[in-house]
C-alpha cells in the first residue's frame, strides 16, 4: 500500500516523539536514597564547611571521627577535623594577637577594655581547639603508625576569605571598630584561617587548592600529612606560651603529641627517604625543642 506524503511525515513525527520521550525517561536519574547514620553526618558536616558554619562543620563530624569500631568516614572524617581545627586556631590566634597589641597601643581606656575582652575571648576558643587537635592527633597515632596516604575529602567555602584584614590592621594602630566591625573581622578572620589551612594541608595555594577540591576528594601522602598534624600542633600549643593563656603543663602536653607526630613520620622516612621531607622534619624537631626551652 502506497503511503501519502502527509501520512508518511505525520508517522515520522509521531516516531521521533517517540524516541525523545523514551529517551529522555532513560536520560532521568533515579532519585538517590536518603543519607543515613554517619554518612549523613559526614555529609552535613561538609556542607557547613562549605557554608562556612565552622562550630557545625565540627560538630556533625564528631560522631564519624570518634567511631569504635571505625566505619568507612572515620579516617576521613579525622582528616576533615584536622583541616578545620588548626584553621580555626589560626583565626583565632591572629584575633588575639591583633587585639593584644591594640590593646597595649591604645590610649582610650574604653578601647582598651573592648579589646582585652576580645581577646580573652579568641584565646578561649582558640586554646580550646589547641586541646581538641591535641586529643585527635593522639586519637590518630595511638597504634604508633600513620597510614601511607589520607584522602582530604571537604570542599572548600562558598566565600573566599580576604588575603588581608585591614581591620585588624586598625586596631593593632590603637584605633577603633565598632562591634558591627568586630564581628565582621571575627569571621573573616576564621575563615582566612580555614582557606589557609585547606591550602596548606595539601601544600598548595587557595587557587589550587580550591580547583582541585571542587574536582573531589584529595589524595595526601602520609609522611606530608604528619608533617602538617605536627606543625598544627605546635602552632596549637603555641595558644598556652607567655604571650597568650600562660599554662606551661597544657603546653608541654601538645607539644609531646607533636613529638610523638615527628618520631612518627621519622620511622616512615627510614623506609622511604625523602631530603625534603627529612629537612621538614628536622625543623618541627628544633622548633618543638625550642618551644619547650622558653618556657
């Protein structure tokens, strides 16, 4: 039977319809299950870092970082913890420190007062997190050993932290910002410490660092990560010298889990020897050394 040119052209229509439709039903993914346990957890954990809620990136990572018997986050989640703690201490020790100094320059009692309490303040958290990084790290090396390589899975936050903080550049000259300002530079203070730290554990800039974490999780070396935890943990402790909380014993204490951190990747450099990584070592050794001599 002979077929009109109409009929012929409707019937092709109505065959590629057909295809597209069938075509776009196999193209729809099919709805992902709903996160669950730690891995909800994690994965809300991640999400605050992106949003840059710090107090809830920590806290929704606890429960995975602290799993006994470890699950599959567990490791992953003790390496998303290091990143945000030594970040956040960061912050928190350059606040204290520009406030301090603020402080000790201003001739206005009322300046002064303000900024003695932020201070007091920054100190606070920031030793607090000091104490935290402390008791992960061990957590980490308590079988004496670090894995050969670790996987930093976390993005990176939504918004780039300044390079700088003229605010605080302010204070350290004895002017004044108003509390809308101190609460500005506060945040943004803690979150230069987080892009600096996401950065600094990959040993990468923020650019790289941002390109490669928005491509996925990140391999790290072993012997580089343990040369990261213990140089965080030095800078950690620093929260407890003279010039900041003044607790010789708390100090002493961090400073003996950065050791413990370098002896560590000392016994993973016999097996593969590294100049770089041997030179890193030997400087977080004298460093460690120095730190507990001016006490």
């Amino acid at each position: 039977m002979k077929m009109s040119h109409s009929t012929y052209i409707g019937s092709s229509l109505r065959t590629i319809v057909s295809v597209l439709a069938v075509a776009a039903l196999m193209g729809c993914s099919a709805p992902q299950p709903r996160l669950t346990g730690v891995a909800y957890e994690y994965d809300s954990a991640k999400d605050m870092l992106k949003k840059g809620r710090f107090e809830k990136a920590i806290e929704f990572s606890e429960a995975p970082a602290k799993a006994s018997p470890p699950n599959a986050f567990t490791t992953r989640a003790q390496v998303f913890q290091v990143a945000v703690y030594s970040g956040l201490i960061r912050g928190y020790v350059e606040l204290a420190d520009a406030y301090r100094k603020g402080s000790d320059t201003t001739k206005i009692p009322g300046y002064k007062a303000a900024y003695e309490r932020q201070r007091n303040d920054a100190l606070q958290y920031g030793s607090r997190l000091a104490l935290n990084l402390a008791e992960l790290s061990h957590t980490m090396t308590e079988v004496k050993t670090l894995e050969k390589e670790y996987t930093l899975d976390a993005p990176y936050p939504s918004q780039e932290a300044p390079l700088t903080l003229p605010q605080l550049v302010r204070v350290m000259d004895g002017g004044w910002i108003d509390p809308d300002e101190q609460e500005t530079v506060g945040k943004d203070a803690l979150l230069k410490g987080i892009n600096d730290s996401l950065a600094g554990i990959m040993g990468a800039d923020r650019t790289k660092a941002r390109t490669a974490l928005a491509a996925g999780p990140v391999k790290l070396n072993g012997a580089d990560f343990g040369l990261y935890l213990g140089k965080e943990l030095l800078y950690g402790a620093s929260t407890f010298d003279r010039k900041h909380v003044r607790d010789s014993t708390k100090l002493r204490l961090i400073c003996g889990e950065a050791s413990e951190v370098g002896d560590i990747v000392a016994a993973m450099l016999k097996e593969s020897p590294d100049k770089n990584r041997e030179k890193a070592l030997k400087k977080l050794q004298d460093d460690i050394k120095t730190t507990l001599r001016v006490l």
